[in-house]
C-alpha cells in the first residue's frame, strides 16, 4: 500500500504500510521529506517486522502550522505563526478517519513522529493530549524559544520517547540554535527522572544527514522499545 494519496480536509497525506496494522505513524512533512519518503519506509521495514500503517501528512506552512507558540525569526525573515493548535485538532479529527478507511483498531498504537520543527510539534502534541502512544523526535527544534520551560509545566503524557541530534548541531553560531544541545539533554534527564521510557541518540552529522534514515530510526526505536 506503499504512497498511497489520501485527500482529508484540504491536507494531502500519502499512505504507507499495512492496512490493520497494530500502530499507526503520523508524520507532519514538506515537499524535502516527501522526496524520501520512500527510503524512510524501507528503513522502517528493514528495522522491525511490527504491522504498521504511516500517513505522511504534507504541511501548508512549515514554520507557522507547526510552531506551538509564535516567535520571532532565528534566522532569515521568517518568523513562527504558533499554529501547531490548529494543526494537531486537524490530526485529532483524521486519526479516526485514517483508522476507519484502513481498517485499523481505535485502540491501536498511535506515534506521532518527525524531523526538525514537526519533531517538536511531535514533542509539544503530547503535552497536550495523552492518547499518544509514543513520540518519534529526530533532530528535533528543542532550541525554539520558551519550549524547556514550557515543557517543565507541562510533562510528556506519552509512554515511549525518541530523542535524537546530530554531533554537530550544537556547534553553530546562531546562538538560539546552539541551545539544541543543552536542551535535548535537559529534556532526557527529565523524561528519565518521570521514568518515561526513553532515549537520547546521537548522530555523526548536522542537521541536514540523512534525515529520512534518522526518522526511520526513530519511528522503529519507539515500536520495538529499548534497543
């Protein structure tokens, strides 16, 4: 059933996987992730024989619909519209459709999962709602203004939690950004003490290394477990 469209309200999502699968993976993407989409899935099928069904949904606006609060620029012009609000009622409302059309059971699995910005909207979505099995972070924007303190208030109702960061992403001369590192640790070190089953990989690289592959990695870390 691989790539697979789906039209919803307005929001294109491709379909990979098997049709009543025991979890069902949700990615927020862009036009750069949907171009290894395909790579990511024969990752994710190569690391682990669980059924799964993923749905690849495309986001409108990458820095507004997937920010949870605004904020100004971090670098270029463009600043962050927070309407992560907006975007994780729309997944509230397609979760079921998705389960309906694809045969799968409401009480299945649910991992929401993603690189960069909708790595953080993944993290941010399960502060807000506990109906989140698991959450798929690679390379996540820890850095964006506000999240560690809003994250303390606000614990991670999920029960399986992947971290990842590449080496170097830390080592960069855009100051807010430099906070990556010290924020994903902080942010291991409290899912740890709350005894959330979690983990905390780091990837040779930037930002930019085979993000498909660091997603696959992830999206399977949080199927299988501890590794």
């Amino acid at each position: 059933m691989d790539n697979q469209l789906l039209q919803m309200q307005n929001r294109t999502c491709r379909i990979y996987g098997t049709a009543s699968a025991e979890y069902l993976l949700l990615q927020m993407v862009d036009e750069h992730d949907l171009a290894g989409m395909e790579r990511e899935v024969e990752a994710i099928h190569r690391q682990t024989t669980q059924p799964f069904l993923l749905a690849a949904v495309q986001v409108k606006d990458w820095n507004d619909d997937l920010s949870p609060w605004p904020a100004p620029p971090v670098w270029g012009k463009q600043g962050f519209g927070g309407r992560a609000g907006d975007t994780l009622a729309w997944l509230a409302q397609a979760v079921p459709s998705i389960c309906r059309q694809y045969s799968i059971k409401e009480d299945c699995k649910v991992v929401l999962g993603g690189y960069s910005l909708a790595g953080l909207f993944a993290l941010w979505a399960a502060t807000q709602t506990n109906a989140l099995y698991g959450v798929a972070a690679a390379s996540p924007s820890v850095w964006f203004p506000g999240w560690p303190e809003y994250e303390a208030a606000h614990p991670i109702q999920a029960q399986r939690v992947y971290l990842s960061l590449g080496d170097r992403e830390e080592h960069t001369k855009n100051q807010p950004m430099a906070a990556v590192g010290d924020n994903i640790r902080a942010l291991h070190t409290a899912l740890t003490r709350r005894s959330t089953d979690n983990a905390l990989e780091w990837n040779a690289g930037g930002h930019f290394k085979d993000a498909d592959l660091r997603t696959a990695r992830a999206f399977v870390w949080v199927m299988e477990g501890k590794q």
